[in-house]
C-alpha cells in the first residue's frame, strides 16, 4: 500500500521499516507499513510500535546496538531496550 507523503518529491511510495546487520548489510527482518492500526500506537506511539516489533526476538548475549533517527524517539522507547540488553543511538538528521 503506497503512502501519500506531501514534502517529499515523490509524493506516493511505499514505507518499509528494516532490522539489518551494519557490517553485513544482511536484512533479517522488514515490516511495511499498512496504514494506521487500532492496536494502542495512539499511546504508544508509532516509532515505539516499531521498533519493538523489530527487535522483539532479539535476544542478545552482549549488549546490542540499536540505531534509528529522531522520527522514533520517545520517552517511553528510551526507557524500553535497557530491559534486554540492548543500547541505542539515534541521529537527529540524516
């Protein structure tokens, strides 16, 4: 399902939320995003909903390094990954 996206030069595309290895490159999970869902994104919101969803079956032995940009943060996402080993990192502008 395409998504209409106003400041963008190509105002319809698809948008694609990935987990992939940065030294390899390999892509271990993907979800495309369908639409607003009534599942609790309103509270949680939308970049917590999926960045949870992508990083629910990790289970990591060392501590994890999890990237994202600014569009994900919340105070609630911060607060999560600490729970499983997990560090993060995002970047203000890509």
């Amino acid at each position: 399902m395409k998504q209409y996206m106003l400041e963008k030069p190509i105002k319809r595309e698809y948008k694609i939320w990935a987990r992939s290895d940065a030294s390899s490159g390999y892509l271990y999970q993907f979800e495309v995003y369908t639409g607003q869902k009534d599942d609790g994104a309103i509270l949680e919101g939308l970049g917590y909903r999926f960045i949870t969803n992508l990083t629910i079956d990790l289970n990591p032995t060392s501590p994890l390094l999890v990237v994202f940009d600014n569009l994900f943060t919340s105070v609630l996402l911060m607060e999560t990954p600490f729970s499983k080993n997990i560090r993060h990192w995002y970047h203000q502008n890509w």
